[in-house]
C-alpha cells in the first residue's frame, strides 16, 4: 500500500488517541485528507487534570492536546460536536452529523463513557460520574468546605476525587467493595497504605460494602449501603470504571476482544482499512500473552502518535509497556508494567507507612511492574527492569542494586 492510495483518514473520536494520532500525520508530512470527527464541543484535551488541577481549582482549563488554532493551521478538518453513528465497511464511509464521509483508512479512538450503578435513585439529581471536562467543571462547584460527599469505587478516579474534595474540605465517604483501595493492580499491602493515606486526609473509608441504593426526593439525599447503614450525601460520585465506547464497531461487525475492538501487534483491526487506539483497543502485544487492553493516558497518547505511520502503509508493532500515574493529596506516584498482584511477588524497597517506597512485582525472578511513590530518582532505571525483564532478585530490589 503506498501513500498516494491514502488520500483521506478518518479519525473517529477527538480526544488524546485520535487527536495525537492526526498531530503525527502532519509531523510525518501527510500532506491530504485529516477528517477528526468528536462528539464533544470542546476542542482535543487530555483528561488527567479533571480529577486533579481542575477539580482542585487549580486550572480552569485541562491540558490541550494541541493549541486552539492547530487544527485549521494544520488543515485538519475539525468537526467537534458531532457523533459518528454508523460504519458502512463496504463503501469505506462513515456516516455522521447527516453526512456521509469517505474514508481510506479509518481510525477508531472512541475510548469510554463512566459505568453507571444500576441502583435505585441512581438517576437522582447531584449524583455525578467524571469522564469530561463539564463534568468536572460541575462537579467542582459541589466540592465546597462541609458539603457531605459520598465517593462510590475507590479505584484510581474515586481515590483522586475523594483526595480532591477532602482538600476543599468537604466530609468524604468513600465506599468500596473490595478489601482495600486499589486491590486489583495494586493487592492488598500497597492498597492498605492507599487506605491510610485517605483515613489520615479524614476520609471515612467504607471498605467490604457495596452502594444498594440512593434515597432522596429529586435531588440525592442519602446513599444506602449493602450493611443496611444510610450515609447524608448531598453530592455523590461513581467512579466504578468505563464501558468502552465500541457500538460502531460492533454493529459493523470488527473483531471484539476483551471489552474492546481486537487489534494485531500494529493496531489494525480485523478489517485492514481500520485501525483502533486508546482506551478501546486490545492489543495483541508483542511482550505480553493474551491481549492487553488498558484505560491510561501514556497508551492514547502513544497508540495515537505510533499508529500514523501504519495508517500509511506501515505496519510496525506498538510495543510500549503501560504506564500511568496518579496524584493524591501530597502523594505521586508512577507504576511501569503490567502485574499480577494475587499471583506476582511484591518486594517493597523503603517503608510502606511512609509513603515514600517503590513496589515490584515479581514473577520468576524478573520484574513484571514497578511502582514508585513519592520518588522520583529511579524512573529510567525502573523502566529498563520492566522493558528487560532481566533476573533480579528481592534483596537486589530491596538493596537498589538494580
Ligand atoms: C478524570 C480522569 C482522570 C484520569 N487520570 C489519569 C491519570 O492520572 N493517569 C492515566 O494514566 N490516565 C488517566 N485517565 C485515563 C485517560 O484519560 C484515558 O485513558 C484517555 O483519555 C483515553 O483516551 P482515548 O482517546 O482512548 O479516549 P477518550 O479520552 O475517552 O476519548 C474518546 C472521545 O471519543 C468521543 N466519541 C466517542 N464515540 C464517538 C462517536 N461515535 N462519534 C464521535 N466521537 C465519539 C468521545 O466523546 C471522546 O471525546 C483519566 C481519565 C479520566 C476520565
């Protein structure tokens, strides 16, 4: 396939993925057709702030993915506000906002929408999820000094909101019905350090309990734990994960696989014109058996800027391990890999309860995933010990000879 066949990409959905992959077509010289089609109205900007800057009050605005007058310097044809609502595979279009949109090459990068909590009252006014930056800026404005805040899921968003809301001052619940915050990427000793760290920012953390319900008249009053308890909420957060936004894959019949579109090593869908990215592809990964499918913003931003050169003929592995970060309160932290923790071997290098330590998981004797918490020195080296995975042993992790 040569560049001239591509005379026009079709980028469906304008965020961190599709948007970072239309940036690196022009950066490659693509020189014809960017069509980036968005359902927002806002222009391309990444996420991570919305639950921690913006909620904090610290920036009004998310990071942009490029600067406001990019898109028409650069002659992307920038339709925001406007949702793709079919695939016809046969005629290589893309039906949207009335219009029917020839492709060449197509890129998926729909990424996810907030799981809801089928519950009654779960439609109750001041009962918030947090994906976009409306969202955020909404939730903000509820985030006040005394507000009663009940935070749904401790997983990476509801840590970071409740984090958030603590600092405006709010009272924060924060229910989770696993044992600890966290549990699955991270297991039960490095959550029970997350969960001190909430208690010791005065949140009541609820763990081993689930939400049955939520109670009020139309706004959101109280919320109905699965041990009978009522907690007063006038503001509640669910933060329980994505469902990923696959719909138009799925109707025009591309591959599925793991709750998202099934992607070989370089990004292609099971139809050879359509390529997926972000937080909806399941990757089939060079370095990892199974498919990994996972919901950061290091993997939008990469699969976006890596699948421009397969969009034009390429057809090169995206072999980047995950990576993401969060903040909380005062603690940052960055974890590398990708691991088991019921199954991996955690080896812990400084002190858990200080909250300054690195944590590795470990499966025969190399490192699957790194964690490092409010420290900052090791972060290439912990790189290379989860892209080698050469053998190491704990008392070398312990000791840093690594
Ligand atoms: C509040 C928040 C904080 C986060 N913090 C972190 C963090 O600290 N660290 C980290 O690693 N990750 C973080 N993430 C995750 C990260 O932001 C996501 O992994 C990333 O945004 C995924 O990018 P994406 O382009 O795949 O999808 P998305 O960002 O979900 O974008 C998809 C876009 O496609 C649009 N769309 C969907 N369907 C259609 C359609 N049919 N037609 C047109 N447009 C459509 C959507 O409206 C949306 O704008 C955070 C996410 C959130 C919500």
């Amino acid at each position: 396939m040569s560049v001239d066949t591509v005379s026009r990409i079709v980028i469906v959905g304008a965020s961190l993925g599709g948007a970072s992959a239309a940036v690196a077509l022009r950066a490659q010289g693509y020189s014809d057709e960017i069509v980036l089609i968005g359902a927002e109205q806002h222009l391309p900007y990444e996420r991570p702030p919305l639950s921690k800057a913006v909620l904090l009050g610290n920036a009004d605005e998310p990071d942009w993915v490029a600067a406001s007058d990019y898109y028409a310097d650069a002659g992307i044809a920038m339709l925001a506000g406007t949702t793709a609502t079919k695939i016809r595979r046969g005629d290589q279009v893309v039906e949207a906002g009335g219009s029917d949109i020839r492709y060449d090459r197509l890129l998926l990068a729909t990424g996810g929408r907030p799981r809801q909590l089928r519950v009654p009252g779960a439609g109750l006014d001041d009962v918030f999820t947090l994906r976009t930056l409306d969202d955020s800026m909404a939730l903000r404005s509820r985030l006040i000094s005394g507000a009663n805040v009940v935070v749904v899921g401790a997983g990476w968003i509801g840590c970071e909101v409740g984090a958030a809301a603590s600092q405006h001052g709010s009272s924060v619940t924060m229910v989770e019905p696993a044992t600890q915050p966290l549990v699955r990427v991270v297991g039960q000793q490095v959550g029970a350090a997350f969960a001190s760290l909430h208690r010791s920012n005065g949140v009541d953390l609820r763990l081993g309990t689930g939400v049955v319900g939520f109670s009020g008249d139309d706004r959101v009053q109280a919320v109905v734990l699965s041990s009978a308890e009522v907690i007063p909420a006038d503001t509640v957060v669910v933060g329980v994960g994505i469902q990923t936004n696959i719909a138009l894959a799925e109707e025009c019949g591309l591959d599925l696989a793991d709750g998202g579109v099934a992607v070989d090593a370089s990004l292609c869908t099971s139809d050879p014109h359509i390529f997926a990215v972000g937080d909806i592809a399941a990757h089939d990964h060079p370095h990892y058996p199974g498919r990994v499918r996972v919901e950061h913003w290091a993997n939008a931003k990469d699969q976006g800027s890596h699948v421009a050169q397969n969009l034009l003929g390429a057809a090169t592995p995206f072999e980047s391990r995950p990576f993401f970060f969060s903040d909380q309160y005062d603690l940052g932290c960055e974890y590398r890999g990708l691991a088991d923790p019921e199954q991996d071997e955690l080896v812990v290098r400084g002190d858990l309860h200080s909250l300054e330590f690195t944590a590795f998981w470990l499966r025969d004797s190399t490192v699957m995933a790194a964690m490092n918490v409010n420290q900052w020195d090791d972060g290439d080296a912990l790189q290379e010990l989860v892209d080698t995975r050469r053998p190491v042993s704990p008392d070398d992790l312990r000791a840093s000879h690594f």
